[in-house]
C-alpha cells in the first residue's frame, strides 16, 4: 500500500505549489487513519529536501516517486521511493528520511543508537540499518521482486544532521556492515545522495516498478527457504520427539488446508513447562517458510524471540532472520488474511490492547486470528505471570466462533525439561501449594533438586556447572528494584543480601540475548528474560513475596519491587475488589515461582530469604530423598 505516488516532475509540481502535504494527508486519512500531526510536520520539511535533490535534469522526469510504502509483513512504512532503471536492471532507490540532528551510538545491540525523539533521548535502529532492513524485508517476501529481479538501493538521508570531521557516531565502525549496504547521507551531501541516485536511477519507468511491488504477492524468497532449512538441520536443540511430531504433522496438515481452502483455521495447543512447545514453533516456522507460506512466530516477550533468532542465524544476517519474529502487539493494524499463519508461543501472556499505554487495537488474541488463514496458539494457563496476560482458551474460542474459524484442540503432554519428570511438575505444585497432587514426596526421577542456606555457594555451583556448556543462571523472584543507573553496569547490585555479603546485578539493558552471552552467569535474571526458554540448571532466589508460616505457603505482593510492572494497577484493584485482586495477585506470584523453577532440564537450586520457607522446601524435599 502506497499513500502518495507520482512520477518525478508530478511530484517537483506538487511540493511547489504547496499541495504535496494537503495530497499525503487526505490520502493517509483514508487508507491507514488518523494522522500524526508531528508527522504531517516531517513531511513539509523533508520533502523539502528531497525537491532540491530531485531537481535535477540527468533525473529522469519520468521516474516513479512513492512515499509512505507500507513493507509487507510490518506495520513499518518507508519513507521515499524512487522507481527506474539503470543499464542493466530494474531498480527501486529507497531513501529512509530522517530529522536528527544528534546522534549518540550504543555498544553491545547490533544496530543500535540513541536520538532525541519527541523531547526524550531513546534508542532506536541506525538509520542505515532501517533502510537496509526494509529494502531486505522487500527482496524476501515480495514475489513480483524476487520474479522480475527487481534490485533495491537503500540509503539514509539525515538533512539537519552534521557529520563530525573524526569519529563521528552516525559512522562509527560497530554500525559499517549496515552503511555499507545502505550509505548514509548528511546534512550537505546533498550532490552526494544525487549521484547516488543517478548512478541507479538512469531511464524512467513510469511507475511500472512501483506497480510491480505494490502489487507482488507476499511469499518467502528461495534464499530464506533455504537458508532456514540449512539452519534446523543438525541443530540438535530443534529435534522434535514423541508427541511433538504428532502435533507437528497436525499443525502442518491444517495449514496447507487452511492455505488451499482459505477458511480460518485455529489450533489451541495445550502444554506445561517443559513439553517442548517452543521447539515445535520453530519446526513449524521453518518448514512453513519453505513451504512458500507467509508465516510469523509471535511472542509478547521479547526474550525468547532474540534467543532463537540467534540461535537460527547460522551464516544468515540475524537482523534477516529477525522478520520472521514479532511482538503480540504487532497485528492492531493487520488486514484480515494477511498471513497464511501466525504461530503464537506463551498464548497466556497476551494482552488486551497493543502499544506502550495498551491503549491500541482492540484485542490481541483477535487480531492474530483475523490477520492469519491460520492461527497456531500455544498456551498455558499456569503460566500467567502479569496482570495484563490476558490470554486464554476460552477467550481462543470466543474469537474464533466470531471469525467462523475451525477449532481444533490437542495437548503436548509429554516432558523434556526437569529430566523428562510429569512427577516432578506435580511435586512442585503441590509443594507450592497451587494444587493438590498424588506427589506430595514423591517425583520419580534423578532430577537435582536442592535447597541452600547461603547464596553464595548456590552462585559458587551455578557457576560451575555453567564453565561446561553456557547453560546455567541464576534467576530471581521480582523484589528487587532493577534501577535505571545501573541498568547497563554489571558491578551495579541490584539484589543484596547483606547477611551474606552476596550481591548480583540484574540481566543489563544492553544486550537482547542474556540467556546465551557467555558473561550472564554473573547477572541475575527475571521471569520476563527466562520465560519459554531453557538451561541446564537453574538457580532461584526466591524473595520476601513467598513465605512459609503455620503450616502454609503465603506470598505477599507488596514485598514485590516498585519497578514490577506485573502487578501494576493492583492497588486499584485491591480497593474495588479486594478478595479477588489478592487472589490474582496471589496466583501470579505463585505463577512465577513455578515457572522460574522449571528452567531447569536437569536441575534447580532455590535460595529462600524466609528461612521458614527454606525449612520447609528443605522438609519436602528429604522426604523425597527418603522415597527414592
């Protein structure tokens, strides 16, 4: 979709005789919705600077101008597009346009910068890397493109940014694979990003190529197919077993049928900690992807979406890979079926509205089944860790009989962390209390379970074990400030434990990937950087929230830390609706604590700061020991 598009001399009459902006507004009201007024302001000033750039006779007058081209599989837009030929192909130049006027660069996060925007200094994707990737973004899923050999030139253009003469930060070589694929042009290089133009933009087309790309069909390109099937074999860690396949072979046969039929398909798959939910995702992903199928893998936490995005890289560009994951809050804008499939990993942690106030779309769970042929949901309910996770199989259904979709349920039953043990899972229910089971001192199998009276050496042991293959850490119960003047700073300690003289900082800002960097043994993790991820061993402090007194588990959700969100607008709740907002708050803590102690494959070490509590786990667990 295209809001503004012209030939060059159209486009040079209209910003001249003021009605470009009056032309993108009007038509950016009627097919995308209420306009930005800060961004009717970007338009008047930069298209400003594209006129003067544009203005110049070896440009043909007949080359094709979009702007606000909406890349496919992205509520993203790009922001100017000039459509033509050189010598020897189609060419399409796309310029990201930009009103910087600082830059700040930021270590350790592929691509990353800081900028004011909107009063407030924010990190944000290099401008070069946005160009690159939207134009990448086009080659892998725009079928006319890859058919007709169309060729995309990205480029950057800054107009009231000046380049320092020495190691400016626009340029700095943590960001030169970007800018070398997508140069970067400043305030007066304005002759700089002419030739550039011209070098690509010899001969006119009359628009034919922007045509082609508004109008290409939205399948996965060869080189992505073959990549990502490159990337699974071998990878030990995305073998599929037992009733994995099962659901696997299911979840394949309802998507070509939803794919020929076009009727709405939905799958709800049912699974606990450890039943291999995430592994099956990406099996499906992959083989969806090269089946030709416009597919996506959607999470709310961003956390396991960098993991196995890293993980899946092989000698791809990760930031490539990186498009086939998205965040829930990505469909409010989505047409219906504009997906053959969305596959929906932690479904519970769904929330209502999209957006940083949640104050966009209408719902999440129906936005994925309307844009997608085929809606995949994976989900568990014990695993609602906030109260925002809205997400649920009543709510699945409810949505689904809207959209007239098929439902179809099935569970994943079987074990793959906690040493394969079903026993183990009921234990700790039963163990915190959540529910009652038959493995009140019992889990049937050599799993290593152990309760320390010092931090310090449960750290010491996690530590160890980690020096063998990078797959230990030490996670945490939300009741410690994670405060921002330490949030990049690993000798900042947030959790102290004074009697011990045992401090850890929380997992750092600056990195997407603390599940697998080699130095996040040393930080501590939350249940937002760990859920629907795995180790070999797991450590858990558990917090002043869970204590054990006259027989009971009790938690307490004002010990929780000021900066939780998980629990924000409880003490609202708690005055409307006192007993059910202690019950919620209740099951959340409970929630957390169960699933950051299923982490584990083949162990988990607990800290409790109650020593009652600790009493207690170190009670049950030797009956346990007793049993076996």
């Amino acid at each position: 979709m295209i809001v503004y598009e012209s030939t060059k001399v159209e486009f040079l009459a209209d910003v001249l005789t003021d009605n470009l902006v009056k032309y993108l507004r009007t038509n950016f009201s009627e097919k995308i919705g209420k306009v930005n007024e800060r961004e009717v302001r970007a338009w008047d000033n930069s298209m400003q600077y594209m006129y003067r750039i544009l203005a110049d006779g070896d440009i043909p007058n007949n080359a094709g101008i979009a702007i606000e081209f909406k890349v496919p599989y992205t509520s993203k837009r790009v922001d100017f597009l000039i459509s033509g030929r050189d010598d020897d192909t189609d060419s399409v130049v796309v310029v990201e346009l930009k009103q910087w006027d600082s830059v700040e660069k930021v270590e350790r996060k592929e691509a990353i910068v800081k900028t004011f925007i909107n009063k407030g200094l924010i990190e944000t994707p290099h401008p070069s890397y946005q160009a690159w990737s939207y134009a990448a973004l086009i080659e892998d899923y725009n079928e006319n493109v890859q058919n007709d050999n169309i060729r995309l030139r990205p480029c950057a253009y800054l107009h009231n940014y000046s380049l320092a003469k020495i190691d400016d930060p626009l340029i700095d070589p943590i960001y030169s694979f970007y800018v070398e694929q997508a140069p970067v042009f400043a305030k007066g290089d304005a002759i700089k990003l002419r030739d550039f133009i011209k070098k690509y933009i010899k001969y006119g087309d009359n628009k034919e190529n922007l045509y082609r790309i508004e109008n290409g069909r939205i399948r996965p390109s060869k080189s992505l197919q073959d990549s990502l099937s490159g990337m699974l074999k071998g990878n030990k860690e995305f073998t599929m077993i037992d009733d994995q396949k099962v659901v696997y072979e299911t979840a394949l046969d309802i998507a070509k049928e939803a794919y020929r039929s076009g009727q709405k398909k939905v799958l709800i798959v049912e699974g606990g900690p450890g039943t291999g939910k995430s592994v099956l995702a990406i099996n499906l992903l992959v083989q969806l992807t090269q089946l030709g199928h416009a597919v996506q893998y959607v999470t709310k936490n961003s956390a396991p979406r960098n993991i196995y995005a890293a993980k899946l890289k092989g000698d791809f560009r990760k930031t490539r890979i990186d498009n086939l994951f998205k965040g829930s809050g990505s469909f409010f804008e989505a047409e219906t079926n504009e997906f053959d499939t969305l596959i929906v990993d932690e479904a519970h942690r769904l929330n209502e509205k999209s957006g940083m106030f949640q104050h966009l779309g209408e719902n999440q769970t129906k936005e994925i089944i309307n844009a997608a042929r085929f809606s995949i949901f994976f989900i568990d309910e014990r695993q609602r860790v906030t109260l925002k996770d809205a997400g649920s199989i009543e709510q699945i259904e409810h949505f689904a009989q809207q959209y007239e979709a098929e439902v179809v349920k099935i569970q994943l039953a079987s074990q793959f962390r906690c040493d394969g043990s079903d026993g183990y899972m009921a234990w700790l229910d039963d163990v915190l209390q959540i529910r009652e089971t038959a493995n009140e001192n019992y889990y049937g199998v050599d799993y290593d379970v152990r309760v320390y009276s010092d931090p310090n050496e449960m750290r010491n042991e996690i530590e160890r074990l980690n020096g063998l293959k990078n797959k230990s850490r030490i996670v945490a119960g939300y009741c410690w400030d994670w405060k921002s003047e330490g949030k990049n700073n690993s000798s900042h300690l947030d959790i102290q434990l004074p009697d011990f003289n045992f401090g850890m900082s929380w997992n750092l800002a600056n990195t997407a990937t603390w599940a697998i960097d080699e130095s996040s043994v040393s930080e501590a993790g939350c249940i937002h950087t760990c859920q629907g991820l795995e180790f070999d061993y797991v450590g858990v402090i558990i917090g002043d929230d869970m204590v054990y007194r006259d027989g009971q588990v009790f938690t307490n959700y004002k010990k929780r830390a000021r900066t939780d969100q998980s629990l924000k607008g409880i003490a609202k709740m708690i005055k409307e609706n006192p007993e059910k907002a202690i019950k919620l708050a209740d099951d959340i803590i409970r929630n957390t604590y169960r699933t950051l102690m299923t982490r584990g494959q083949k162990g988990c070490f607990i800290y409790c700061t109650d020593k009652a509590l600790e009493e207690y786990l170190s009670e049950r667990l030797s009956k346990v020991n007793e049993k076996n």
